[in-house]
C-alpha cells in the first residue's frame, strides 16, 4: 500500500488589507510602494443578449454584478500577492478603479500602499 504525501504548506498573506491610512493597533515600520493587481473583463454575446432583455424590464443585471464582483476579488487578490513580493505584511489606502478598455470590456485595478508593520 502506498501512501501518498499531502501538501500541507500555508500560503503567505498579509496581516491587513485597509482603506485608511493606518492598520489600528500597529505601527508602521517600512514603506514599500505602490502595490497593484489588476485584470480585464468582456462580456460574452450570449449573457450581452439576456442582459439586454432584463435591462428592458428593468432591475439588477446580475450576470453583470457578478462579472464585476469577480474582477474585483482578483483584483485585490493580485493586489496583495504584488504587495507580498514587496516583502510587506499589509496594505493601506487600498482604491480601486474601474475603466473601459474598449467596447464591451472593463478594466478593475486595486492600488494601495505595501507596508511593514511593527
């Protein structure tokens, strides 16, 4: 009988990913940078056709909110693993933005700043 091992590494993560300027109860010690992740969406013809349809009725285009929302996840997600490479443990003044690229396709960018905390 053979057995098999089981990965059991923790990935890294950051103490705080904040709006504010500062993480409550700690202190900064080291400034990184700017940390950012980004990612571009487009929608597809066949949720374009259904959404179109709702849009007439009126109410929340949920295949759109849910687009949206997934980029927005990665991009934080890709936020702090840029942030993690910088050798901080969190961000603060975490934004984020989301722009056209072209028809039918979005920009989402999460930006902050990469720290070290006491």
């Amino acid at each position: 009988m053979s057995s098999t091992a089981i990965s059991t590494e923790v990935q890294p993560s950051l103490v705080a990913t904040v709006t504010t300027e500062t993480v409550p109860g700690h202190d900064i010690v080291a400034v990184f940078g700017i940390a950012r992740g980004n990612t571009v969406r487009a929608r597809n013809v066949g949720r374009d056709i259904t959404q179109g349809l709702r849009n007439l009725a009126g109410g929340e285009l949920k295949a759109y909110s849910t687009l949206l929302a997934d980029a927005r996840d990665q991009a934080i997600e890709r936020m702090e693993a840029d942030a993690l490479e910088m050798g901080a443990d969190a961000v603060v003044n975490v934004r984020m933005e989301t722009s056209e690229v072209t028809q039918g396709a979005s920009e989402v960018i999460a930006y902050g700043t990469a720290v070290k905390l006491a």
